[in-house]
C-alpha cells in the first residue's frame, strides 16, 4: 500500500497524503476505529468521506496503483482525472 500511495502523491500534487504508524499514534487508531492495516481514509474539510480497509475491492495484494487512485477519486479526494487502466 505504501508503494502505491507514494506513486499517488507524486502525480497527485492537489492531494495531501499522511502516513501515521499505527503503533506511535493509538489515539488516532482508536479515534478513527481502525482495526485492520493497511487502512486508507480519505477526508474533505475534517470529515471521512471513504474508507479502504485492506486491499478489499483492489484485486488482492498485487493490484494497480490506478485501482486505489480511482478508489481515492470516488471519494473525491482526488480532485485531478483518474484513468483506472493508466500505468503509474
């Protein structure tokens, strides 16, 4: 996940990406109610618009950047055109 959100936040630059260690931020953890990693959540203006919880709906572990991209869009935090077939 890692590798495909950092590709993402390269061609995305209208997109903030944050990486929080799960281990050194347990109030983040349990504020938000994580509980299971990888966990991608999008938010606009303060609020959790979309949730990514594992690679569920991605294809599996060994799935396209373009896939989480088109999931980020769908969420709308992505504001830039996401082409779910384009290479990264």
């Amino acid at each position: 996940m890692d590798m495909h959100l950092s590709k993402c936040a390269k061609k995305f630059f209208g997109t903030r990406f944050v990486k929080l260690n799960a281990e050194k931020a347990p109030f983040f953890v349990e504020k938000l109610a994580v509980r299971t990693l990888p966990c991608v959540i999008v938010f606009i203006d303060g609020v959790a618009k979309g949730r990514q919880v594992g690679f569920e709906g991605l294809g599996g572990e060994e799935f396209a950047t373009a896939q989480l991209a088109w999931k980020l869009k769908e969420w709308e935090g992505i504001e830039e055109e996401v082409d779910p077939d384009e290479e990264f």
